[in-house]
C-alpha cells in the first residue's frame, strides 16, 4: 500500500473513493464500471501534473519516501550473482554501506551503496544508511580491490549524511570520508555512481566522486540537508522549502550546473511506486555509461574524472 505525501492528499483522496467504489463493485451492488475507470483517469492525469510541478522541497520529500527502493531491491532487480564482502579490517562491519562482487547483464563489477532499510529493525540495524568511520573504510577496500582486479565500480548512493555521533569521530569520520573521497578519485577502472535517493554532504561525495554521476529524477543532491541550512542562515528549520529552492538541490538544477552526468527518469509518481520500472531505467543507463567508458586507458579514465571536478564552478 503506497504512503502519500503531504502534497499528494488530493491523489490520496481520490484513490480512497475508488478503493471504495471497488469494493461496492465486488460486493456485486451495483455496475459501476464507467464510474470506476472515470475516476482512475482522473487520479492518473493527477498525479501526473502534481509529478510534473514539484518544487526542491516536495522532491526531498520524494527522494525520503521510505517506500522507495534501497540498495537490496537493487541487488534484486538490476544485479546478479551478488556476494556481499563485510568489515573495514580494522574495526568492524558498517551495515550501512554494503558492497560486493556482483554482475550487471553478465558484466563482472563491484557494488557498493547505501542501505537505509525499510522496518523499524531494519532501520536501526542499517543506522538509517548513516555510514560509519569503518563503513567507509570498507568501501575503500571494496574500491581497491575493485582496482587490483580490473572491475568497475558502480555506487548507489541513498543517505541523508555521514553518521554524527561521537563514536564516529573518535574514529576518524572525516580522515575516512576524505580517503573515501580519494579512492574514488585514484581509481585505474571505470566508477558510475547513481544519486538514487538522498545525496547528503560528505557521505554521499565519499561514494559518488566518480567520472559518470546519475541521478534519478525525483533524487536531491546537496552539501547540508535544506533544513541544517536553514538552521543555518534563519535560525530556523521552518525556512527548509526556501533552502531547498536555493541551494539547486534537484537533478535538473544539477545538470545544468554539470554536477551529475545524466538524469535517469522514474515511473510517474516516483520510484516508490513501481521499484522494477525504476530499476529496468537506472540499469539501462549504468549499462550505457559503461559501455562508454570500457575502452577508456586507466590514464584517460584518470584524466576524464580529474577534469570532471576541476571543472566544477568555472565561470
């Protein structure tokens, strides 16, 4: 049963009164077919306008949707053979960054992503897909290794930023991020990360600093989260929809900018509604971009990522 939104309370409402006139029709009342599919145009031609309009802010809203797909339904449905690789070597295993060898359309690569889960245990379980000192520190391992083997990494990357606590710095969050950051850049074999939910600050950048950066349609992408911003510059979490608007969190705003590489389009009403549409579209263009980059030289791989954020900000 889909979740709705706060903006998508006429949708909700319309599809309550054709839940209850299906209901009446299987009860055998009363035939009321032309009933039934006027109101389903309705609500299809509705949540198509109100997905076609959506501010920054609703599209946080959107790539937060806890029914959107997360890194497992990815394994599922765009990967194979997929055998998951645990620990940093050093002090444990982050369970909110996972990774491991896997295949895309028989193609031999590693996967690495954010995991947010999707119960209450799950959640807590995966930190809410706030990595860790030692989850960055295993994706590190799992890029290296990716490296010495000649794979190329894809990275799916869903967190709202790295975890805060006091833990974390104590084990050296920054110093991990930061050498993250630097792996993905260093990298001989070709790197796609996809922006398929949230792209919060640092967590995010430790994953996605690769030559082709992808971003679903409905994803945000930013340094701070629109309400530590406006926390920030109004003193209040209330001015979110403003920071959001202003700080060009949305996909289209990114590619103009030339931050991201291609926008991957989701099903009409997000990636929450349909997960295997979703998935059939962001693997398509995984399978596009490396293509492109297969017969790159490790030197213009190299070459390509450097300029890509160097570039950056030039006027």
């Amino acid at each position: 049963m889909t979740s709705y939104l706060e903006f998508e309370k006429p949708i909700a409402e319309l599809d309550e009164r054709i839940s209850e006139l299906q209901e009446t029709a299987d009860n055998g009342e009363l035939d009321i077919a032309a009933d039934l599919k006027r109101l389903q145009k309705k609500s299809e031609r509705l949540l198509k306008s109100t997905y076609k309009s959506l501010t920054p802010w609703q599209k946080t809203q959107v790539a937060r949707h806890p029914q959107r797909p997360h890194f497992q339904n990815y394994i599922t449905h765009i990967f194979e053979e997929f055998e998951p690789l645990a620990g940093d070597r050093a002090f444990g295993d982050d369970q909110a960054i996972m990774g491991g060898f896997a295949k895309i359309d028989g193609r031999r690569v590693m996967v690495i992503g954010h995991e947010k889960g999707n119960t209450t245990e799950s959640r807590i379980k995966h930190n809410f897909g706030m990595g860790k000192p030692e989850g960055y520190r295993k994706a590190i391992r799992l890029m290296e290794l990716a490296d010495r083997f000649h794979l190329p990494v894809v990275t799916l990357v869903d967190t709202s930023g790295a975890f805060p606590g006091i833990e974390a710095e104590e084990r050296g969050q920054a110093e991990a991020i930061a050498r993250s950051t630097q792996t993905c850049l260093s990298l001989h074999v070709p790197m796609v990360a996809c922006i398929v939910g949230e792209g919060g600050s640092g967590g995010a950048v430790a994953l996605a600093s690769a030559e082709r950066v992808l971003m679903y349609e409905h994803a945000v992408y930013s340094v701070i989260s629109p309400e530590g911003c406006a926390s920030i510059l109004w003193r209040t979490a209330d001015k979110a929809s403003e920071a959001a608007t202003a700080m060009k969190v949305t996909a289209a705003d990114l590619k103009k900018l030339g931050v991201i590489d291609e926008i991957v389009p989701e099903p009409v009403g997000g990636a929450h509604r349909d997960h295997e549409q979703a998935c059939v579209a962001l693997k398509t263009a995984i399978l596009k971009h490396l293509d492109e980059l297969s017969g790159l030289s490790d030197s213009e791989l190299l070459q390509a990522r450097h300029q890509k954020f160097l570039s950056l900000g030039e006027l």
